[in-house]
C-alpha cells in the first residue's frame, strides 16, 4: 500500500525555496500520478529540461528537495553560484574523451538521497527548443546509477509538459564564455533565452529500480550495453509521460 509522502520538514531550505519561487512568478503546477512517488530509497530522478524553473518545478513536484546536477559556469557566475550553492547542487563533471556523458569522477549518493539530472545536458537552455521537443540523452545518469553500491536505488522518469509559457531573453551566449571558455555552446552568437512556465504539469512515471545483477554485469565490454539499455527505457519514458501530459491537457 503507498505511504502518504512525508511532510517537508522546516529546515528543508530547496523544497520551500521552489514553493516560493514558483509563487512568485506566478506557475501554475499539477501532477500526474503522484501516487507512484516512491516513499523509500535513494533515487535519481531523470526530467526533460527547458527552463532554468525545471529543478524548481520538479522538487514542489515531488515534494521534497533534489540535489540537481549543474553545469560547471553556475559554480562561477556571482549570485548564481551562491544560488546553486544554497540548493545543493553538485558539479556535473564530463570526461571529454566519452562520447556517452560518462562522469570523470566520482558523485557522492548517500542512502536515502535524491539526486537530478537533465539527461539532455545543457543545450535546450540555450536553443530555444518547442514544449513537445525532446533530445537525445546522455549516458551519464545510467553510469552512475550502474557504478553506486546504494540499495535500494531507482531510476524516477518525470516528464514537465508546459501548457502556458513566456519566453523572455536574459544575456548574450558569448557573455557566458566568460565564465567557462571550455564550453562550445557560448561560442555562438545569440542571447540565453529563459523560459517562464504560467501553467505546466509534471507527470511521474513508474520508478526503474537498478537490480544487484546489474551492477554486477556492469563491467568490461558489458557496462556500455547494459548503461545504452537503460538510457533508452528511461528516455522512452520519458517520451511517453510528455505525450501523456499533452493529452491529458487536450482532452485526448
């Protein structure tokens, strides 16, 4: 029988920090099957991304915080660095030489923690890209989840489905190559847009537990099939959640 979820407690600083930011500008946020939220466990929570409110909108989503991955200039920029300092966030780090978003070292997941990641990286924050779109995912959340030793861990697909929205533009691209040099993305002419979410719904879907033969399977030429296998349920998943999220909102 499914537990009623726990009650953030006071000192739960990312949780009530989404409430009020969501409050403040003005979203209006329903979900979908929340009843599968699992109450127990360490997971990681997989979403599509497009707007810099998605962390916000998935922790009020599934209330309580997540401790969501950043690209590495939030660590840099003045105010947003004391912001993702305050949520939690961790650096994403990415070996260059992987073409699957493989993480160069490693990323702490203690018992009962929930981490976030986008699997479509950084760039549908910086291409404006339609509500319904979804890009490739990266490999990364599946490694991780692969190569953690924490039982019990699942996989939580999550798909956000905006149904009103503002697109707004805050800085040019290049102005963040300031920041991080590194990163092809800034190297491109154009501004950052920043999407605001008037009414959007988070649909949840059924959480993937990673099993001890898996990880035990993770190994020499095994690992990349058994991490591509598990990238591919979750972004079809995904997928589904997105187009269910849609429907649900026409009326189909």
């Amino acid at each position: 029988m499914q537990k009623s979820p726990p009650v953030p407690s006071f000192l739960d600083y990312p949780f009530w920090l989404s409430q009020a930011l969501l409050s403040t500008v003005g979203t209006d946020l329903s979900v979908l099957h929340a009843d599968q939220i699992p109450t127990q466990g360490s997971l990681i929570v997989v979403s599509n991304h497009r707007s810099f409110l998605d962390p916000f909108v998935v922790m009020a989503a599934l209330n309580r915080s997540v401790r969501f991955a950043r690209h590495r200039y939030m660590g840099r920029v003045p105010l947003l660095r004391e912001m993702v300092q305050a949520l939690g966030c961790f650096s994403l780090h990415v070996s260059k030489q992987s073409q699957d978003g493989l993480f160069s070292s490693s990323v702490p997941l203690p018992q009962s923690q929930w981490l976030g990641i986008f699997p479509e990286g950084a760039k549908p924050m910086v291409q404006t890209t339609q509500p319904q779109e979804l890009g490739e995912f990266h490999r990364g959340f599946a490694h991780l989840a692969l190569r953690s030793q924490v039982q019990p861990l699942g996989i939580l697909p999550v798909a956000i489905a905006s149904h009103v929205e503002v697109q707004e533009t805050t800085v040019p691209l290049q102005v963040l190559s300031w920041f991080d040099p590194s990163e092809p993305l800034f190297q491109q002419s154009g501004w950052h847009p920043a999407v605001f979410y008037r009414r959007v719904s988070v649909v949840v879907g059924q959480p993937l537990w990673i099993t001890p033969a898996q990880q035990q399977q993770y190994k020499g030429k095994q690992a990349k099939a058994i991490a591509a296998d598990i990238t591919r349920t979750c972004k079809a998943e995904v997928a589904a959640l997105l187009r269910e999220g849609y429907q649900r909102e026409s009326g189909c």
